[in-house]
C-alpha cells in the first residue's frame, strides 16, 4: 500500500520512509529526507496534481481510507504532524501538508498522476518552464498601467526598511526578466540590476538608483 493513493492500481509500494513517518510525527528520518529536498514545485504542480487525484475536491471521502484533494492516507497524514481527517482540513492545510511531502519526497508518493501529468519528468518540466517564462516575458514586454512613483528614489541607503514600492519594483523586474529577490528591501542586488537595466535603456539618471525615469521605464518601455 502507498502513503498516498486515490486508487489501488495507481501507485507503487511505500518507502522504508513510511514506518517512521506513520510512529510519531515528524521523525529524524523525515528530517533527513528534508535536508535533502527534491526539485521544488510550482503551485500550478499542485493544481494539476489535486485535479487528478481528487477532482480539485479538498473534502472529498469515498470510504476508500483515502481523503482530501491530495488523497491523504490518515498514516501519511498523521505522520506528518495533523490531526482528524485531512478531507476534513482547510483547503491551505492540505496544501501545506502536500508541499512537505513532495519537498521531502519528490512525486513519488503520487506515482500514477506524476506519470500521466510528467512530474519529474526533467523534460517535460524543463519544456513547461521554457513555455511559463517565455509567456511571462510576452506580458512583460508589453507597456502596462504605471503604479504612481512615491517621489521617494531607491537606493541602498534604504536597505533596512521594506517598502511596497521597492516590492512592486522588484516584482516588475522579475516580469522582465532579471533575476531579483523581490522582498521588498533595496539591496546591493536591487541596485545593480538598477543599474545595469538603466544602461540597457540607455536612461541617464545616477548608477543604482531608482528615480521617477527608471520606475516608469520599468512599466513603460518594452523588453528587450
């Protein structure tokens, strides 16, 4: 029997993993298998992934010792921490719970709809995020409504704060293409990627520093 299963037929034998998720929690093995984290998911992984196992139905219990959206074996559920009945958890509790199992042990526990949806597939994955990033930059290369500037420029001296705007920033550079954190703080990081998209567009305005003409170029001017 699997640690996570809608059917019989679907999924494959469980791990030696299992016997110590199932005795008390989160064990010394589960934490081993967390130091070691498998390919990290993406949330649409997940909506794909509830829509074959369940239907997308978080309260679903056919009686088959299987519940909710991710089809929880009360094992595997109590294993990993939770109490009562995962069909009868919140919808952001079963996700949570998901998220753990897959980053500790991959897509196995759900082998039949990883297979059918090509989750773990490097190929396949590699391919849909080629095709994510490619419609990401489309959107971004397109002039959009500019959030009004807060008249206060970005620079590194603002580092210690977090700040919505540096977010919105950060976020819309992210869309563009650069590789930022967006996390609301003005760094070194921030400031470069500034600096060097400010050069690309050939803005003249001070090296690093987000003013009112990078800010709307940011929205306004198209990638390149």
């Amino acid at each position: 029997m699997s640690l996570l299963r809608a059917r019989k037929p679907r999924h494959a034998k469980p791990s030696k993993t299992a016997p110590a998720l199932a005795a008390g929690g989160l064990t010394a093995t589960f934490g081993a298998a967390l130091a070691t984290p498998a390919s990290a998911a993406a949330e649409d992984d997940f909506a794909r992934l509830r829509m074959c196992e369940s239907g997308g139905n978080y309260a679903i219990n056919t009686g088959n010792g299987y519940y909710g959206a991710y089809q929880f074996d009360l094992r595997t559920w109590r294993g990993l921490g939770y109490t009562g009945k995962p069909s009868d958890a919140r919808p952001a509790t079963q996700d949570a719970a998901a998220q753990r199992l897959q980053a500790a042990r991959g897509w196995q526990p759900w082998p039949a709809c990883a297979r059918r949806l090509g989750l773990g597939d490097d190929r396949v994955e590699a391919a849909r995020a080629s095709r994510s990033h490619r419609v990401t930059i489309a959107k971004a290369s397109r002039p959009t409504a500019t959030p009004a500037f807060a008249g206060t420029a970005l620079t590194t001296k603002l580092v210690k704060q977090t700040r919505d705007d540096v977010r919105a920033w950060q976020a819309r550079m992210a869309a563009r293409g650069w590789d930022i954190k967006v996390d609301g703080r003005y760094g070194p990081k921030s400031a470069h990627v500034a600096a060097r998209f400010a050069a690309e567009k050939g803005l003249k305005t001070t090296p690093g520093v987000v003013d009112q003409k990078v800010w709307n170029a940011a929205w306004q001017l198209r990638v390149s």
